[in-house]
C-alpha cells in the first residue's frame, strides 16, 4: 500500500505560495467622481482599511451638544456588484470631541450614484465646529453576503438560545 502522506505533501506545496500570497497585490478599481475641493479619499497607511472622507463646505458648521448634521464630502463612486462603502466614525473624533456618525455604519450600496453625505452628531457637552476640508468620516469598502430565506416554523436550539444584550457576559 502506498502511503498518501507524499500526495498529500505535494498538494500543500502547490498551494503554499497562494496561501503566502500578498492580500495588497488584489486591488480593485472603483470608479470616482470628486467635486470637491480636495483630494481623492485615501489610505492614510499601508495597512489602513479605512480611507478618510472630507467635509466639502465652504464655511465652517457649528454643530450643537446633541446636535446633528449631513455634511457633504463632494465624492461620488460606482461600486461593483457585491460590495458596499462603509461610513464610520473616526475614533479620535470620537474619543477626543464626541463627534460620531449617526447611521454608523452608513451603507453606501453598490447602484447608489448620489454623493456620500455623512450625518456627524455630537454626543458631547460642547458645541463642536467642522471645519472645510476637515475628516469627518471613515470609508471602509467591503464584500457582502446576499441570503435567501429559508422560512421555518422554528430554529435549532443553541447553548445562548435567545439571550442577547449582555447575557453572555458584562
């Protein structure tokens, strides 16, 4: 009997490379339209997975403690089928003014073609200004999922069952 441990040997040689393959070598093209008066959203690092956005204003907003705001970016994008633009906050805007974004995260759909507004709120205690030019928001570009449903009567029973909002733990 011949041992299979070589073929299987072998397989794994073959896909090792792809499985050491840089993930930054799949790039793809999405195309853009930027009225704005800045630059295209970028990476700000190599390994960033968000592109920040810009507030495109011509004078500055004041936004008010609980108070809310859709600000233009300027930035209009045909994704492909099958992926969505993510609008997230920006952490430091976050954690150092209280400024988020409302819908987070905003979905931009792949047949939207209008231009990517963000509504900024301020959760903080004191009234903040955006400025122009000023980042407002994360882009984060991603794959999706679409499920056909499968109706039931009932579901299979699980250890955490219908327990949410903190029922597994603080």
């Amino acid at each position: 009997m011949v041992s299979p441990t070589p073929l299987v040997l072998g397989i794994f040689s073959v896909f090792l490379p792809v499985l050491k393959m840089n993930i930054k070598s799949i790039m793809m093209k999405v195309k853009i339209v930027n009225k704005s008066a800045w630059p295209l959203p970028s990476y700000a690092t190599e390994k960033s997975a968000g592109m920040d956005l810009k507030a495109d204003i011509s004078a500055p907003v004041s936004l008010a403690p609980l108070g809310r705001a859709v600000i233009p970016t300027g930035i209009f994008i045909a994704l492909p089928e099958g992926l969505e633009a993510q609008i997230r906050p920006r952490s430091g805007l976050a954690a150092k003014h209280g400024i988020s974004v409302l819908n987070s995260p905003g979905t931009i759909d792949a047949d939207y073609r209008g231009e990517i507004k963000v509504i900024l709120v301020n959760i903080s205690d004191e009234t903040f200004v955006v400025n122009p030019g000023e980042r407002i928001a994360q882009m984060v570009v991603a794959r999706y999922e679409k499920v056909e449903w499968d109706e039931s009567v009932a579901l299979d029973v699980t250890e955490r069952g219908e327990g949410g909002f903190g029922s597994t733990g603080r």
